[in-house]
C-alpha cells in the first residue's frame, strides 16, 4: 500500500474522530448549561407551599398542586389505555400475522403518525373527543388524545423489541411442551422488556411535556379536580397539566419565577421516571439471561 495514501487516511480518521468528539462534547455542553439554567432558577422557587396549594385571588395563594394531579390523572389515563393496546398490537404483527404486507402496512402507518404534529392531534381530538363524543374540554379527552398520539410509538418500540428476541427462544420454549401464548409470555415478552419499557418512556416524557394537544382537549382550568368526589363532574372538568401551566404562567401571566419552578419539576419528574423505568427493566429481565442483538 501507498504509504502517502496510508498517512492520509490516518489523518482524515483523526479528524473525523476530533469532528465527532467535538460534536458530542458541545451537545453535552448545550444539554448541561440548558438543564443547569432551568434547575438554577427553578429550585429555589421550588418550595413545598408551592407544591401543595393551589393558585387562590381570596386567599392570596399560588400553587401548582393541581396542574400536579391534572398530569397524573391524564398520565395514567393515557398509559392505561395506550399500553395493552400497543403492546398487544406489536405481539400480534410480530408473532401471529401471516400477511406480511398488512404488518408492513401498519409499520408504515406508524411511522407516519409518529411524524405528524402534537397540534393536529389536538384539533381533531378537540372535534372528535370534545364535540363528537361531548366530553367538552376535560381530564378523559386529554387521556384519550395522548393515547392516540403516542400509540404509533408504543407499537414500534414494542416491535422493534420483539424482533430482538433470538428465535432460537422461541424453539426451546416450544420444544419443551409449552403452548404459544405461554412461551409469549414467560420467554418473549420478559426477553423484551427493556424495549417495552423504552417505548414506555418515550410516551411518558412525550405526554409530561405535551401541551399543544391538551390545550384544545383538556383545556387550562386552574381548578383543583378531585378524582373521588364526583365521576361526572371530573369527567367534564377542564384541568391544566404542568406543561400547560407552564405555557400560561410564561405567556399569559409573565410570571417566569413560577414557570422556571415548574420546568425544574418537570425536568425531575422525567428523571424519576427515567430511572424508575430502568429498573422495572432490569426486573423483568430473565434472571441469568442475556439479550442478543
């Protein structure tokens, strides 16, 4: 070989080496000063009075406890109903679909809907949910348009974890007597549970900061809406998650203090969810059992 060529490639290697951890370390750097500025005006306003009471003219109280539970409630909401329907549509198009081109076609529909705007969920969960169905602006509207915002995400996460598992997994289990259903769950779905949890995550953090679409389907009431007292009247009561607090404490009330506390919540609360995901993960693992790519 040319040893002019061979010097030059060494060289052109080394740059793009240098390009690449230059990259890397200004994205982190980015990532850092960002999250660091948000943390550093947002937890000293971040105070327990805050968090437990809710914004009151008579009383002379500020407090975000409602936007808390207005994002639990549709969290939940929408994790309850988008999981065993993207989870189950992902084990049926992986293992017992024959038509090879209606799962291609449902993969591609996924991934459409995975590239369309968080707003056009949100104009046609308000007509949809809001009119069509008369929940007015409320808590089960927002759930159920998240639910259909992030199920393309459930599906191909779930999926694309499916189709790690070794088939080699799949023989054994049915070699030794078991029936499909029971090798599904006891060898596939714990075999890919870091997946599933992953896609889990994604929805998670994607409906902790989703704010566009629950502007027009679960609307911005202030209110504090107990979930116990009355089914209908929660289920028609508009209620502002923290991302939508966020956006009126910014731009309708100007008040930065109260809106740097609540993206410092939400930056810990999607930590929290992050590592509580990463061990249920570890959990449901196999117990001495290595994934293979």
């Amino acid at each position: 070989m040319d040893p002019a060529f061979s010097r030059r490639r060494r060289v052109r290697d080394r740059l793009l080496r240098a390009l690449l951890a230059l990259s890397a370390g200004l994205t982190c750097v980015l990532l850092a000063a960002l999250v660091g500025y948000i943390l550093f005006r947002g937890l000293p306003r971040l105070t327990w009075r805050l968090l437990s009471t809710q914004s009151s003219v008579l009383q002379g109280t500020q407090g975000i406890l409602p936007n808390i539970l207005n994002t639990l409630y549709v969290t939940l909401g929408a994790l309850a109903l988008v999981l065993p329907l993207g989870v189950g549509a992902a084990v049926y198009l992986n293992e017992y679909a024959r038509n090879r081109r209606l799962a291609a076609a449902v993969a591609f529909a996924a991934d459409t809907l995975s590239g369309i705007p968080s707003i056009v969920y949100g104009l046609a969960g308000a007509l949809f949910f809001c009119r069509l169905l008369g929940l007015q602006a409320s808590l089960p509207a927002g759930a159920l348009t998240l639910a259909v915002m992030t199920l393309p995400t459930i599906i191909r996460t779930a999926q694309e974890s499916l189709k790690t598992v070794p088939q080699s997994y799949r023989e054994g289990a049915l070699g030794l007597g078991s029936g499909k259903w029971r090798m599904l769950r006891t060898v596939v779905l714990p075999s890919a549970a870091d997946g599933i949890v992953a896609g889990c995550i994604l929805a998670a953090g994607r409906i902790l900061g989703e704010s566009a679409a629950l502007l027009f389907t679960a609307g911005m009431g202030m209110a504090l809406n107990h979930f116990f007292a009355s089914w209908e009247n929660f289920s028609r009561s508009s209620g502002a998650t923290l991302a939508v607090a966020l956006y009126v404490y910014a731009k309708e009330r100007a008040d930065f203090d109260t809106a740097f506390a609540i993206a410092a919540l939400l930056l810990l609360l999607t930590l929290l969810v992050n590592l509580g995901a990463k061990l249920a993960g570890r959990r449901l693992r196999p117990q001495g059992g290595k994934r293979h790519g």
